[in-house]
C-alpha cells in the first residue's frame, strides 16, 4: 500500500514537472505567452479543488432531487457567495473582464436542456474534466460529445427551415460581413436576430451605479448573489437537512438557535466540499483579477491581438478575436476543441457567427481557455494519484450511451442558454448578473425532470430483467 501511494506521489510530480517544462518552453519562445500559462495555471488550481471536494452540480441536482442530500448544493452555493466577494474586488479594482449575458427566453430553455443531460452523463461540465482527470474513460465520453455536439450544432443548417422570418430579416438588417453566411444556419439566425437584439445588465447597472462602491459590493455581490444565495440555504435546510438533524440531535422543540446550529451543521455536513467552494470561490477571482491586469498591462482587449502580433494567424476571427473571457469557463473552448478537428477534416465551419465573427478556431495549444480546461484535468489527475483514488474506470455500454447522448444535450443546452452550469450559472451570478439564476431554476428543472426519466427507465429496465420471457 505505502508503495502504491509513493508511485501515486511520483506520477503527481511528473504532471507538476511537465505542465513546468512546458511553460518554460512556452515563455521561451515568446514571453507573452505568460498571458495564457495563467489559464492554465489557474486551470490546474480548480482541478485540485474540484476532486478534492467532488464538487459537481450534477451532484448537487441529483442528489438533491434523488435522495434529498442537500451536500454538493451547499458547497456550490458557498462558492457562490465567496467568488461574489472576490469578483466585485476585482471590478471595484478595474479589472474585470465580466460582460452580463442578454436576457431572453433562451436562458430557461438552454438551462433545462443543460440540467436534463447531466443526470444521464452523471456529470456537470466542470465535474466531467476533473473526473476524467481521475481516469474515467465515460467523462471522457462526455467531453468529447459536449465538443462535437456544440461544433456541429452552431453550424449546422438542420434547424433552419424553423427559423422566425422575424429573426432572419433582423440578422440582415444587421449588415453582417460577406464572409458570413447567416441565412443558412439556424444559430447564426438566433444569435444575430434574437440574442443581439436582447438586452442585459449587472444589478449595478440596473441601478444607475456601475463603478461605484455600493453599485458593486450592495448590488451585484450582497442583492445579486449573497442574499438569494442565503435564501437558497435557508430553503434547503428547511426541506431537505432539518428533519434529520433534529432527529440525530434528539430535539423535539427547536428553538432559534438549534436552527442556527443545525444550519451550521449543514454547512460543515461535508468539509471537503465546503472547502473547495471556498478555494474555487477565492481563485476564480483572482484569475479575473490576474487576467484583467495582464490586458491592461500588455495593453489588449482580447488575446488574439496577442497571437496575431506573434505571428499566429490561422484560426482568428474576422474581428481578429478568438474566445477569451478571462475568468473561468467549460463549454465554448470545448465547442472550439470539435470545431478546430471538423476543421482540419475538411468542413467550412469559419463561415458562420459562433467561430467565424466571434470565437475563432485556435489551435488547442494556443487555445488559452481551453489549456485552462486542460489544466483543469492535470489538477486532477495529480490530487487523484496522490489520494491513490486514480483509476481506469471503462464504461459499460449503457453508460456509454448515456454519456453521449446526455453530453450531446449538455452541448445543445449550453449554446441555446448561452454557457454552461460555470460560465451561464457561477460566473454570472457571482458578477451581478441575474440571468445566472434563471439558468439555474431551467437546470433545476431539467434536473428533476432527468431525475424522473432516469427513474423510470431503472424501473423499467428492472422490470424487464425479471421477466422470463423479456428478450
């Protein structure tokens, strides 16, 4: 066993080494690259936090909706509250990189979408790299369906014929450059004929005091994260952690402050996870506030002004862009990861809204966001083996299948709704911006629904395996 754990500890060390030799090679050959190693670098942090604390919202839904375990929802909720501080630090500092996401229908719908899938995958996206950091082959499934799905669904004309005529004569009054093919693209339509012509804002902005102290720290962080984050625990100790607690304690007749300690209780339920909301929470806010900085610093709004003054051109968007949020985000580098491979296979997909005018299609090694996702599978693998909790787990056949076609869904969910349960849900909210809970309610929606169709087909695939004659 002791040799087991010394071999785990080694494999750790060689990961630390080689993401170190790289980025010595990498600030070799151009030291501006330090600008995307703080991606990954970062990334390798929330890797180490996610498997030390299992944090995944598809837990956290499951869990709560299956067995009415409120754990892995608490954890995400501390994390919320702790990255809402950091994040109005940072753009109290001036160097935040946040825009609000456009308020619309689309946000419900993406996010149901979203949570209905990652019941089938058994992981949300950020818990499905850090999972396949752990060696399971059934994440990885997950991964790549995510990367694809999101490829071809963006450009893709299968949904055109559904088209509003409303949305495509708004997308050509838009005078979109010739390069682009608009009409011929369900998404490209949506994206320049409905999401364009949405509106959305922080709640500072909604007050009239953007760029102040109370506009940020009472608005966005204490009314737009903090408060219905309380709300959100309090709801959670009351229908799914007070009952037990009052058991376990022996209390019959609780007074104010057996609430308060049984709500203390719930929070410390599970350190682990506690801890890595809080260590997730403080670091996605420091990378915001290290990539700010560095923009301000090398004096770029996006870092494909970085690679094209490098020399590197293939792969930029007509606006000479490529993804960049600067802060932590999953699914659309993922989206970039399937592009960039139907790409080199031969399929025009720089014709189009998504890669084309916004996004780009970098190479994975100079894809900073996607590094970060990288990094994120490197934090890992490097915790797991130490914790000699690294394992090939292969899936079988049903699982297989589930993670494909729930992955697929999580892809679709995540362009309707405009991100994922980290860049449409935490990295909303924690800025003020309260289109994060609208996803979040879809997810839980589409959560319960996933939890009931799972359900069903258990049952019925138990039922079937008791019948003698069931083929």
């Amino acid at each position: 066993m002791a040799g087991t754990s010394t071999k785990g500890k080694v494999y750790a060390g060689v990961i630390v080494a080689l993401v170190a030799l790289a980025s010595v090679i990498a600030l070799s050959i151009d030291s501006r690259f330090l600008y995307m190693l703080v991606y990954v670098w970062f990334g390798v942090i929330y890797g180490l936090f996610l498997q030390y604390g299992r944090f995944c919202m598809a837990s956290a839904v499951r869990d709560l909706f299956a067995v009415g375990v409120p754990r892995m929802a608490v954890g995400v909720m501390i994390a919320v509250a702790l990255y809402s501080l950091t994040a109005a630090a940072v753009t109290m500092a001036g160097f935040s990189t946040f825009h609000a996401h456009p308020l619309g229908w689309h946000i419900i719908i993406g996010g149901a979408i979203f949570g209905f899938g990652i019941i089938f995958t058994g992981g949300c996206a950020s818990s499905s790299l850090y999972k396949s950091g752990e060696g399971n082959v059934g994440s990885m499934l997950v991964l790549v369906s995510i990367s694809f799905s999101q490829a071809i669904f963006v450009a893709s004309d299968w949904f055109s014929g559904l088209v509003p005529e409303s949305w495509t004569q708004s997308a050509l009054e838009k005078g979109m450059p010739e390069e682009l093919t608009i009409t011929s693209t369900w998404f490209d339509q949506f994206m320049a004929g409905y999401i364009w012509d949405l509106q959305g804002g922080t709640v500072a902005e909604m007050m009239g005091r953007e760029g102040t102290f109370f506009g940020i720290f009472v608005g966005n962080a204490l009314l737009g994260a903090i408060l219905p984050t309380f709300a959100i625990l309090v709801f959670l100790y009351i229908v799914a952690y007070r009952k037990g607690y009052m058991r376990r304690a022996k209390i019959q007749n609780p007074a104010f402050g057996d609430h308060m300690r049984g709500m203390w209780s719930m929070f410390t339920s599970s350190k682990n996870t506690a801890l890595a909301g809080l260590g997730i929470g403080i670091f996605a806010g420091l990378q915001m506030w290290t990539t700010g900085a560095l923009r301000d610093y090398y004096g770029i709004f996006n870092f494909g002004e970085m690679l094209e003054d490098m020399g590197y051109y293939t792969g930029i968007s007509i606006q000479g862009t490529v993804f960049d949020p600067g802060y932590w985000y999953i699914t659309t580098q993922e989206a970039q990861w399937g592009g960039w491979v139907l790409n080199k296979l031969g399929v025009d997909n720089m014709s189009n809204i998504f890669f084309g005018l916004e996004n780009g299609l970098p190479n994975p090694l100079l894809n900073a966001p996607g590094m970060m996702s990288i990094g994120i599978i490197l934090g890992a693998a490097m915790l797991a083996n130490i914790n000699r909790e690294f394992k090939w787990k292969l899936p079988s056949m049903e699982t297989a299948i589930f993670a494909i076609v729930g992955g697929t869904l999580m892809g679709i969910g995540a362009r309707v709704g405009m991100g994922c349960n980290v860049g449409a849900f935490f990295a909303a909210v924690t800025n003020g911006d309260l289109t994060g809970w609208i996803f979040l309610f879809g997810m839980a929606l589409g959560g319960y629904l996933g939890v009931k169709a799972f359900t069903w087909w258990m049952e019925w695939r138990a039922s079937r395996s008791n019948d003698e004659f069931a083929l």
